[in-house]
C-alpha cells in the first residue's frame, strides 16, 4: 500500500512504526554539527513520549500520513479474505520477518501480521510472546483506523469482529484499557 507521504504540519496525526500513533506538536530547529537542522517533534500520547524526527529523515525513518477512509476499506477487505490471512509455518522463521517487517509501519503489512496471528491463536492458541506482539499490532491497527475513520477505538475494534469471528474467537479486545 502506497503511503502518502510529504510535509506534515503542527496538529497532524501521523504514524511513526516504533510508536504508532501521534501527532505533530511542531518542527524545530536544532544546531546538529555546526549546522542549522529542522525536526519534527512528535507526540505518542498512548506511550507517554515525545520524540525528535529529522525532517530530511523522515519518509525515509518510516514517518506517514494516517491512513485514509480509502486505505482503511481497503486493509477491512483484504482482512475479510480468509485466504489472504494464511499461516505460514516455522514460526521462528515467521516471527523475525514479522518483527522486522512491523518496522516498516506499513498498514497492509501490519494487517497480514495480525490476521496470521488471529488464525494461530484461533487455531492452537498463542505463546506469551505471540500474544503480546498480537496486542501490539492490534492497538495499532485499532489506533489507526479510529483517527482515520474519526470514531472511538472501540468501534475502530469492531470493524475487526468478522476477522475475530472467523478465527472463532470472542470479541473483548487485548488492548488495555
């Protein structure tokens, strides 16, 4: 899925893959080696942090627009394929590509992660360290689709029930209160 990209500006939600959700609190400007350096400081309210982004840096560090009312249909239809959540084996294997692929922060990419885990814990249940990277990509995928479609996560929670349901699984979410 194509991100879309560009400038962001003061106020703006924007997806930063090793945090998730924030918003833009303002561009800076730092002395960085003798030189002027423009930073977008960025606010995760869920983790309680503020971090500095290069604004040269930026697309490149994985920093993105949310994603639109389009994009978000289009990740809910792809996750309603049952063939397209398929379960790879060797998890060993799977679960590095997955860590590694999650810092890419991208929507689709997050969507094939949860749905294969949703399957697994569906199908023989999950590990300690498979449900805690099943909560992590939830509450993203929640956030995201919540600021996208501007309603509460937990009817952002609820776009994902016919996933849950085909896994047979019950509906109350991992994500903590």
């Amino acid at each position: 899925m194509e991100g879309n990209n560009g400038h962001f500006l003061p106020g703006e939600k924007v997806v930063y893959p090793q945090f998730g959700l924030g918003v833009v609190l303002e561009i800076t400007h730092k002395e960085v080696e003798g030189g002027q350096e423009s930073f977008y400081r960025l606010e995760f309210p869920v983790k309680q942090i503020e971090i500095l982004v290069p604004v040269t840096r930026a697309e490149e560090n994985g920093l993105r627009k949310i994603m639109t009312d389009d994009q978000v249909q289009e990740i809910l239809a792809f996750m309603a394929e049952p063939k397209q959540c398929g379960r790879p084996q060797q998890w060993h294997r799977w679960r590095k590509q997955a860590l590694e692929q999650l810092k890419t922060g991208d929507p689709l990419t997050i969507a094939r992660i949860y749905c294969h885990l949703i399957g697994m814990e569906g199908s023989k249940g999950l590990s300690f360290t498979e449900r805690k990277i099943l909560t992590q990509v939830e509450q993203m995928l929640v956030a995201e689709i919540a600021a996208a479609k501007h309603i509460g996560e937990d009817k952002a929670l609820l776009m994902l029930g016919p996933m849950r349901k085909r896994a047979g699984m019950e509906t109350e979410s991992r994500i903590p209160a």
